[in-house]
C-alpha cells in the first residue's frame, strides 16, 4: 500500500484529497484482482500467480487506467477489466525481472520473489500465465464498451508488452549490463520502453475505453510519457536514497552493479529537477480538462513525492 502519510501536497491539489482517493481505488483495484484470477486447478500455478499479484504495490498503473477513463467521460466499472490486465501484465514483468537470468533479486513487494517460493520453472510459467490471462480477461469480462473500443486496448496492450515496449527495453537494458558508457540516449530508450510504455499504455487504453478523440489520446500520450520518465527517474534516485524495508526490494542495487543511473549522469538534485520538470510539462497538457483532471495531476506530482 502506498505510504499515504509521506504524501506532501502541491498547491494544485491542495483541493484534491489524494490520500483518500488512492486508498478507496486501491482497495478497488484489490478486490477486482482477487476476483479475477481465483483458485482452481492447477492449484500449483494459480497459487504463483496470486503470491505476486496480490502481493500489495502501488497500483498506480491500474489507478491511472481508471482515474484517465473518469476524466474522459467513462465509468470504473467499464474500465476495471483493462485495470487489472495492466497490473497482471506490470506483475508478469516484476516476475521475469527478478529471475535469477535477469536482475536476479530475492525480494519484491516487501516479500520473497516468485521463484524463491515456487522455483524459476513455475515463477516463469506465473508470469506466462498472468500475461496471457491480462488479454483474455480484457474481452471476456468489459461491459458496455463497444467493441472497436476493446480492439484498441488489446492492440495498445501488445504494443507496450512486446518488443516495441517492455520486451525491447529489457533487451537493451541487459545488454548494458557492465557497461559504465551508457550514454543518456540509450538510457532514454530502455526506460522509455521497460517503463514509460506500460505507463503510456494505462493511460491511454484508460482514454480508449471511454472513447476519447484522437486529438484527447495525443494529450494523454503526452502527458504519460512524461511521468513515465520522471517515474523512472525517481526509482532511481530511490534506488539510493531509500532503505530496503521502505522500497520492499533490495536497495542500492545499480550502484553495486555499477549501472549508468539518471543520478549517476546528473547527480541527485539534477535528476529530481528533471523529473518535476518532466511532472509539469506533464500537468501542462491536461489544462483542458479543468478540474476533472484533478486525479490525474495529483497521481503526477505522487510519482515525484512517493518514498517508496
Ligand atoms: C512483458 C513479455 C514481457 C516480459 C517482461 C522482464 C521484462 C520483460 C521487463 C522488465 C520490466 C520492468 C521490471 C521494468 C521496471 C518498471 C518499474 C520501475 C517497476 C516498479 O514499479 P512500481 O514501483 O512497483 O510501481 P509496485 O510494486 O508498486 O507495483
């Protein structure tokens, strides 16, 4: 859950109840993602599935899917199936990343990794199942939404996984790995694709779900590829600042792995400049929507306060 209590407010959001707003989302969310994938045989694999799916996090990216389809005119419920496809998709990538063949970590979400409990064979297979069950969940369970509609989530869904999103930029990242000559371009397109993508895609499949023109879908991808890179910046910058029991997972790991980092190329009070500069040109292009984007820009200012 988010450490509501460390949230500082902005004078844009000082009207917004931020902290109420994320806990009755989250326990939403929770209780959707519950629903959605229960147990049943084989219980094996359901069990590894749930172990990471409900294992807490923030459920930003769900959070952001449903909030940006308020603001376009939709409802919760038409967005909640598209919601939890997203987060199962965020968790199947949580998974493979902490697979002793990619970043090799032990703890994830203030708990063992999937495959410390389960083993490699079926924390890969949790992570196979959780992606392909994000798709099938997305059609078989959205009400009252056209069906071109769910065609355009499901495209945008494939879109950031794959390679042209978190595939890619996972590639590019290991292949990085060592490598103290990272220049800021490459760094850019992996986080660009293993964030920022998956974060573009809630927003936007948010926009698509309630039928946002394209000209409003041009805005939200704007403004998600903006907090997209501030998140990443800021994971950074928690990678050094933050304690394991605060971030659930191993701290200070790229410094030991002597990864090129944002902090590593610009320093701490740099990169976090950068990333609220990312967070108000982000804001800038919701102007339109007035205070109905209140959600959206307090969840923006959210990803440069959050201390975990
Ligand atoms: C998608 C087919 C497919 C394979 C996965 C392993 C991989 C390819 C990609 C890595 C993606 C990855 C782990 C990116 C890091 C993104 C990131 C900063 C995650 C942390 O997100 P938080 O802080 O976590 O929102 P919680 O636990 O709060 O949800």
């Amino acid at each position: 859950m988010v450490a509501a209590d460390n949230i500082q407010k902005t004078p844009a959001e000082s009207k917004f109840d931020l902290i109420s707003y994320l806990k009755t989302r989250q326990a939403l969310c929770e209780t959707a993602l519950d629903k959605a994938v229960p147990m049943q045989y084989p219980e094996k694999i359901y069990e590894a599935m749930r172990y990471s799916l409900l294992a807490g996090g923030k459920r930003l990216r769900p959070i952001l899917c449903i909030a940006t389809c308020e603001m376009m005119g939709g409802t919760i419920e038409m967005s909640m199936p598209t919601a939890c496809a997203l987060e199962m998709i965020h968790t199947m990538s949580l998974i493979h990343d902490d697979l002793p063949a990619m970043d090799n970590d032990d703890y994830r979400r203030g708990k063992l990794t999937n495959h410390k409990v389960y083993g490699e064979d079926i924390a890969i297979l949790a992570g196979d199942g959780l992606l392909a069950y994000a798709f099938e969940h997305v059609v078989t369970h959205t009400e009252n939404v056209p069906p071109e509609r769910i065609l355009q989530v499901i495209s945008r869904l494939g879109r950031a996984t794959g390679a042209a999103g978190l595939v890619g930029g996972q590639v590019v990242d290991l292949e990085c790995e060592g490598k103290t000559d990272t220049p800021l371009e490459t760094l850019n397109f992996i986080h660009n694709h293993k964030t920022a993508a998956l974060l573009e895609a809630c927003v936007v499949c948010g926009g698509f779900v309630a039928g946002a023109s394209t000209e409003d879908i041009q805005r939200l991808s704007c403004y998600s590829q903006n907090i997209g890179l501030a998140f990443q910046i800021i994971d950074d910058i928690l990678d050094i600042t933050a304690t394991q029991e605060q971030l659930g997972k191993t701290a200070g790991k790229d410094l030991k792995a002597k990864k090129v980092t944002y902090p590593s190329l610009w320093g701490l009070e740099e990169s976090r400049q950068k990333a609220d500069q990312l967070i108000e040109a982000a804001c800038a292009e919701l102007q339109p929507y007035g205070e109905k984007a209140q959600p959206l820009i307090a969840l923006a200012h959210f990803i440069t306060n959050r201390d975990r």
